[in-house]
C-alpha cells in the first residue's frame, strides 16, 4: 500500500499501515526462465544523480533535456541525447516532489512547503506555501501551477513568483503522498481532485466541468481513498486515467464527457496509444484495455507478485520495471515476455519514458538515470 498523509490524519494512517504491514505476507512471484530474445536491449548512457531518490518522479522530456532531483535537494537538467549535465543545483534542504520542467525553468517544492523556481542553475523566486503538496509543479503558459494537499490548486506567475490566483474544493479528509494529475490541455488546466478529473480556466482559476472517474466507497476515510495518480495517458483529445486502486477511466476532455471506466486495482499510471490503453496491477498483472470502447484486450500474468511500475507503450512493446531492477519488454499483442534486463538497483523512482528515437529512460532509486535503445 502506499503511503498516505494529511496533517490531522498522520497518527491514525501511521497506525493503519503498521495493522496492514502485519498482514499476510506477499505470494513469491514465480522464477522467470531465460529469455531467448534475438538481441539485448542495449545500454546507451547513464547518469549519477545522487544516492537517494526513493520517491517516485515523473520525468518529463522537453527540447531533448529532462529535469530530475534527488531526495536531498539536488537538482539537475540532463541532456536526453547523451547523458550530460546542462546544469546542476543544491538546494541543500530535502524536496517532497520531483521537477516542473519546460524546457528552461525548472521548478521543486521542499520539506519545509517552499516552491521554487530555477534557471540556468539560479534560483529565480521562492514562495511559501500554507500547506504540502506531493505533486510535481506544472509549467506552462507562463504560470506556475500547483496541486496541493489540502486539494487546493495555485496558480504562480512564472516571472516574478506572484500568486494569481487560488481555487479550492472540498473533498475526502486523506490525500496520497504521490504524484497526482495535473496537466494542460490547450487552454485548459486538467486536475486529479479525489476522484474526478476537473478542468479549470488557467487564467482565472474558474472551473469549467468535472467528471467521475471513481466515487469514494467505504466506511472508513482510507477505504474512502480515491485519488487520481500520475501519469495520464493522453491521445488527441481522449485522456484516460486511474484511481488509485479503484477504477481506469477515459475521458473526453474536449466536451468534458465520460467515455468509460473499468474497475481496476492498482497506483501507478497508465500509458497507451489510439488503440490501446496499458496498466500496471497491484498483484502485479499486466492489462490491455480498447481505448476507444474499455472491452478488456488481454492479461499478462507473466509479472504476477512483482511489484511493477508504470508501463511504456512502445513501437516495439510495452516496457515495465519491477523493485528488483529488472526491466521487462512486453508484446503489446498479448502480453508474453519478448526480452529483459537486469540493473543493479533494487528498484525504480519512476515509470520507463520514452525518447523520441524509440528508446526509453528510467531512474532508479539509488539515482541512476539509464538510457536504454531497445532492439
């Protein structure tokens, strides 16, 4: 289970987790005999980060460079094409998100509730903020925006840091400590508020439609947990996405209309393509649902009991990790095992991301970026 938090709640879910971690062990998923693959996926660069980036970072490719951070508070802009540093910063005070990124400012938020903004290795402002937040800060249009725990979203003007404006809506009283949805769509700001995937004006902060993707259920406030977690899966104008382990949803965001939704236990994000739509279960199952319709495609079961995380959907198959440090290549016909490679980590900060000459990056969580070409 992930870890949730909110200020009046922590004692209470820190009791919950400890109940639970109790429980039943995890079945032994089963050994995995070689894989007779033509050729290797082959390793094409690497980066050293830092030594911990436990916390689960969405990586996001703009202009060929992507933004990454370390736990500590290291920052760094990294060149897709090779490897190397185009700027590193230490902010020398630990972060509690990964990076905004558009291609020149890159923007965090610490431990201590502080948003800021760098470029170039400089910082540009700071602002304080009145709660936590968990999800990555979004640039875009000039503005900075926010999604915060307290299921508040901000809005910054990215120049000289003044807030423009704050909407607000009530919801379940727990909130993931993870990543959620927040993300443009032409002049349109889409959030992940519990369960429903909101729009709202950019300029004002006004909102224009919700729609359900999961309803809180359940007698306790943690039963009742349904936040949307990143990353959505966006094609045109369809935008599919999950709740965390309730419900994969897509939605039409231009008339802001439900298309349909599938019950589906999982936290972490979905990945697809015009046909298809790829999540990543709990247990460890991989699913293929028809984007268009929601009829179910195929489940893998080859990857059951590991605890995987969010797929890739590629030309050339669908790329997933798991908290061993292997990484699989999947057919995206069926589902069987077409390759793999083992790292040296034991585990993965964040979904595999693919580069624009069809192979992929992911980091670990010792901090390793890798780039790797697949065959």
């Amino acid at each position: 289970m992930k870890l949730i938090a909110f200020k009046q709640w922590s004692a209470l879910l820190g009791l919950a987790l400890i109940l639970t971690a109790c429980g039943t062990s995890k079945p032994k998923p089963a050994q995995i005999p070689p894989v007779k693959a033509d050729k290797p996926i082959q390793v094409l660069w690497k980066f050293k980060m830092g030594d911990d980036t436990s916390f689960v970072q969405g990586l996001n490719i703009v202009q060929e460079h992507l933004a990454l951070t370390s736990n500590d508070g290291k920052v760094a802009v990294v060149n897709v094409r090779n490897g190397q540093t185009a700027w590193r910063f230490d902010l020398k005070t630990p972060l509690n998100t990964g990076a905004g990124f558009d291609g020149e400012h890159v923007a965090v938020v610490t431990l201590n509730n502080e948003l800021v903004v760098l470029k170039s290795s400089k910082v540009v402002w700071r602002s304080r903020l009145t709660s936590q937040s968990y999800t990555h800060p979004l640039i875009a249009g000039e503005r900075v925006f926010m999604l915060m725990a307290d299921r508040s979203v901000l809005a910054f003007d990215l120049t000289t840091g003044q807030l423009l404006w704050m909407q607000q809506r009530p919801g379940e009283p727990l909130v993931l400590k993870q990543n959620g949805v927040l993300m443009p769509y032409q002049n349109t700001l889409l959030v992940g508020l519990g369960g429903r995937l909101t729009a709202i004006n950019p300029d004002n902060g006004q909102f224009k439609w919700d729609v359900p993707i999961a309803n809180p259920r359940g007698i306790n406030d943690l039963e009742r947990l349904v936040d949307l977690v990143a990353k959505p899966s966006r094609v045109n104008n369809s935008v599919c996405v999950r709740a965390f382990q309730a419900q994969v949803g897509c939605v039409d965001v231009l008339r802001g209309s439900i298309l349909w939704t599938r019950s589906s236990v999982g936290s972490q994000g979905v990945d697809g393509d015009d046909k298809l739509l790829i999540g990543t279960e709990s247990n460890g199952m991989v699913q293929a649902w028809r984007r268009s319709t929601g009829d179910r495609v195929w489940d893998s079961d080859r990857l059951k009991y590991r605890d995987l995380t969010g797929p890739l959907l590629t030309s050339k198959g669908i790329v997933v990790g798991d908290s061993g440090g292997w990484l699989y290549l999947l057919s995206a016909e069926d589902g069987s095992l077409i390759n793999r490679v083992q790292t040296s980590s034991d585990g993965f900060a964040s979904t595999p991301t693919a580069l624009a000459d069809g192979g992929f990056v992911v980091l670990t969580r010792d901090g390793l970026l890798l780039a790797y070409q697949l065959p």
